[in-house]
C-alpha cells in the first residue's frame, strides 16, 4: 500500500514539474505577472528558462522512479532533498524580504509537503523487502 502512494506521489511530483517546466519555458511572461514580479532584467527570463529545463530533466527521472521506488531510491532522496532545500531558500528569501509570502509562500507550503509525503513514503527495510519479494 505505502509503495503504491509513493508511486503515484512520484507521479504526482513528475507531472507537476513537467507541467511547471512548460510553463517556464513557454510562457515567461505570465510567470513573471502571476508572481507579482515587475521590471525584470531580460536576462532573468533566461535563468527562469534554465530553470524549466532543470524541472522537465527531473520530471523525467521522477517518472522512471514510479516504475520502481524501491530500485530508484536516489529520486526519493533527490525529492527530499529539493523539497526541503526549495522550502528552507524561500523562507530565507521571505526573511531577507527579497520576497513577500504572496509571492513565495505557496512555493514554500508546497515544498514543505512533498518533503514530508517523501519523508512519510519512504521505502524502509521492510517495505524495500516485501516489494523484492514480489
């Protein structure tokens, strides 16, 4: 059971990094006006361009990782890992007020969730076991 909700949350995750890396790369623009940010150098689209790249790439790995958590268990601990580095940047950024919570707070809210639903979902000894077994 917990491997079944481990893999559709890596699904989950694959699709929406797949979905948010479209977004980033065709549609620059409407990112920038939804997150309230203004005036921005052109050069900044390039980097959030980049930054779609990096989500389409991880989306990829995500959804080889549904196929098998227990053999691909790095793309577990990679979307730990992002998960609560993307979560401890945005609440440095909203400190720092290089961003407000409107722009930041649901990035952060999100990332703090997945963290913990990889946390709760990881393949332990015995959930590694069972599904070598099957």
């Amino acid at each position: 059971m917990k491997i079944n909700l481990l893999k559709y949350l890596l699904l989950v995750d694959a699709d929406i990094l797949f979905l948010l890396s479209a977004v980033l790369i065709l549609a620059l623009v409407q990112v920038e006006m939804a997150f309230h940010f203004e005036n921005l150098p052109p050069a900044v689209g390039y980097l959030i361009g980049l930054w779609g790249c990096v989500f389409a790439t991880m989306s990829l790995g995500y959804s080889v990782a549904a196929t098998d958590p227990v053999r691909h268990i790095v793309w577990i601990q990679v979307g730990i890992a992002r998960g609560a580095l993307e979560c401890l940047f945005g609440i440095v950024c909203l400190s720092r007020g290089t961003v407000t919570f409107q722009q930041g707070g649901f990035g952060i809210i999100v990332a703090a969730l997945i963290t913990i639903a990889y946390l709760a979902l990881y393949p332990r000894a015995s959930t590694a076991g069972a599904a070598e077994a099957r």
